[in-house]
C-alpha cells in the first residue's frame, strides 16, 4: 500500500511541476502588446489629462493605469535626451514644471531609422499626438 502511495505522491509532484512549468512559461514569456496596432480606449489633449489628475489623481490612476491605450494630444515644449529620449509636452498656458506631462519614448521598441527621424523632426512648439499607455503620476 505504501509503494501505491509513493507512486500516485510521486506522479502529483511530476504533474504539478509541469503545470507550474506551463504557467510560468505562458505568463512570462508571452509577447508584449504592440501599442502601435492596438486600438485607442481614451483620447485626450494634455490639458485635459492634467486636469482629470489634478481634479482626482487616484480616480485618474485607477482609471488610466488598466492595460489601455490612450492617445494625448499636446505642444513640444522641449526635447531632452538621455538614454532613452523624453519629449515634454506643454499642457498649460504657463511653462511651469508642475503643468508638465512628460512622454518617454523608448528607442529599443522602436525602428531605430524611424524613431530618429521623427524624433529629429519635431521641434519646439510643433503640435504633436503621442500613443501610448500611462504608468502613473507624480501629483
């Protein structure tokens, strides 16, 4: 009886360890969305999105934090480049730090040729529409 037990406790931990294993796989190792196929859940200008933050910053949060898309309308007001590049987008009539929403723009997600040609193109003022998810606020 006890060899039966052994085996049928033997075969759960084999069974177990390949599902862990599945799930493991399945859940790390999928591919990450494509923002740029994706289709828009919110379209906002800058200012609008500042003010819903401004307004409520935990409602904003737990509204646009979901996996979604959104797409922010706004004006260049400065590009800075470090590693990755950021464009700040102006969403106030006055050039404050704290009426700022900045947008990353990774280069590693995106064609190197493309990505530094529209990036260069964009300057100062230029109005500009970005797609993207939002990671949250600083408020």
């Amino acid at each position: 009886m006890s060899k039966k037990i052994l085996v049928i406790l033997i075969t759960l931990l084999i069974l177990g360890a390949a599902g862990g294993a599945l799930g493991y796989f399945l859940v790390y190792n999928k591919p990450h969305r494509n923002i740029e196929r994706a289709s828009v859940d919110y379209q906002l200008s800058a200012e609008e999105l500042f003010a819903a933050l401004e307004a409520d910053k935990e409602g904003a949060d737990k509204k646009y934090l979901a996996d979604d898309v959104m797409q922010v309308r706004g004006v260049v007001m400065d590009k800075i480049s470090l590693g990755d590049t950021v464009l700040v987008l102006n969403v106030s009539t006055s050039v404050q730090a704290d009426n700022l929403i900045n947008v990353q723009l990774h280069s590693k997600y995106v064609n190197e040729s493309d990505y530094h040609s529209a990036y260069e193109a964009l300057s100062e003022g230029d109005p500009v529409t970005v797609k993207g998810k939002y990671t949250g606020s600083d408020l």
